[in-house]
C-alpha cells in the first residue's frame, strides 16, 4: 500500500522491490472491480480487514492522510488500483477498490492509451454532437480531431459519452498539436465519478485486448461454452 508508481521509479529511489501478484491474483482482483462501479449510496465491492483494534485504527489514520494502492505489476504493464478504507455500522474496516490507472512500460512510462476504432464525438452542453470527435483517450488525456475545417481550441469545455452511456462534462486544455492533424489534449472531470467511469471503460477494454493477462478467466469462459459434437 501506498502512492507509488510502479518497479521502474521505485529502483531510481532504492525501495525495495515489491512481489509480482500472480495470475489468479489477479483474476481475484478483476472479479472485485468488475463490481465496483457503484452508484452513489451503493456498496461498492471489497473484503474486510481485520487487523484489530490498533492496526485498523492505524490504517484508518493512514487512509484519511494519503492515497492508498494496490499495485499489480506485469511484464508490459502495471496497474495502480485506488484503495478506499471505510468503517461500517458494526465498526469493522472494509477495503475495497476501485478501477486502476494502467500504466505502459517502456522508455518512459505512461498511462496506457486506448485506440478508439470508433471515435467518440464530442458534445456540447445541449448533447449535440460537434465537429470534434476523440480517436484516443487516457485517464488524463484526448487525442482530438477538430476536422478538416476547424481549428482544435486551445480549451474544451464539452461533454463525453462513452459507448452505452450518459454524457457527463469535461475540462480540457491543449498541451500539442499531434500527428495526422490531431491535437493532444489535458482532460479533467469536475466529477470525480466521471473520472473513476473513464478508467473503468480503459480497464475492461484492456482486459478484452489483451485477455492473455487474464488466463483463468480465460480459461473458465472456455469451459462454461457448450461443447461442439
């Protein structure tokens, strides 16, 4: 637990390294914030902590000063999962997590970018669709197409649909012009649940393109399909 970033920063700072979560690890977490989205005022997925008395209260203190994680760390990517600790009426501490900020190694690590193969168009307050539509997005980032007509504005103030979804409002300011006439963008949510909707769609988008990092899920869907004669 704690703010941290993944085993390549770390080494530059001499912390010691961390375990690799394995596999069915990780298939236990997957099943956690697969249920995690909850609305407000619902429970949100997680598993008690019983410490006891001294150790819970210390996490407590902790949790109410810091940003607590979970780090799941893989061969390409490692993934940085919000911790929340609440107590309930009976007063034990509950943990449960939220949708992690996938993280990309290479040269310089990222957040993990996710191409759009249908880009999102961007709306304006009334829900009308704009001539800008998004073609790669981050948990902090838009690659933005203003089309052949327009020129990007130096700051958006719309709002986003994800595939199935409600719009909800966007914050954004222009940091580069990109490749292709496309323009990178800085994104802020005023709400922090539309933040936390973002990397959740990122998340199961990486789990359905690169289902190799999931191999009991995989191979449990593979044995609940009908048997062909």
């Amino acid at each position: 637990m704690g703010r941290r970033v993944c085993p390549d920063l770390e080494r530059e700072i001499g912390m010691p390294s961390k375990t690799d979560l394995t596999s069915a690890e990780l298939a236990y977490i997957n099943e956690l914030v697969s249920g995690s989205s909850a609305e407000p005022g619902e429970t949100r997925a997680g598993f008690r902590v019983d410490g006891g008395e001294k150790a819970n209260g210390l996490l407590l203190q902790l949790a109410a000063k810091a940003n607590l994680t979970l780090e799941a760390e893989l061969e390409d990517y490692c993934m940085s999962f919000p911790l929340q600790l609440k107590q309930d009426e009976f007063q034990a501490v509950q943990l449960q997590l939220a949708p992690p900020t996938i993280y990309e190694r290479g040269p310089v690590l990222r957040a993990w970018r996710l191409h759009l193969d249908k880009p999102l168009p961007l709306l304006s307050d009334d829900g009308n669709e704009t001539a800008l539509s998004v073609h790669e997005l981050s948990p902090n980032g838009l690659l933005v197409d203003a089309g052949a007509k327009h020129q990007a504005p130096k700051h958006l103030h719309m709002r986003l649909a994800l595939p199935g979804e409600d719009s909800f409002q966007i914050d954004a300011h222009r940091i580069r012009h990109a490749e292709g006439g496309m323009t990178a963008y800085e994104v802020e949510y005023p709400q922090d649940k539309d933040a936390e909707r973002i990397r959740s769609y990122l998340y199961e988008q990486h789990q359905r393109l690169h289902p190799e990092l999931q191999p009991e899920l995989s191979t449990q869907a593979t044995s609940d399909a009908p048997e062909t004669p």
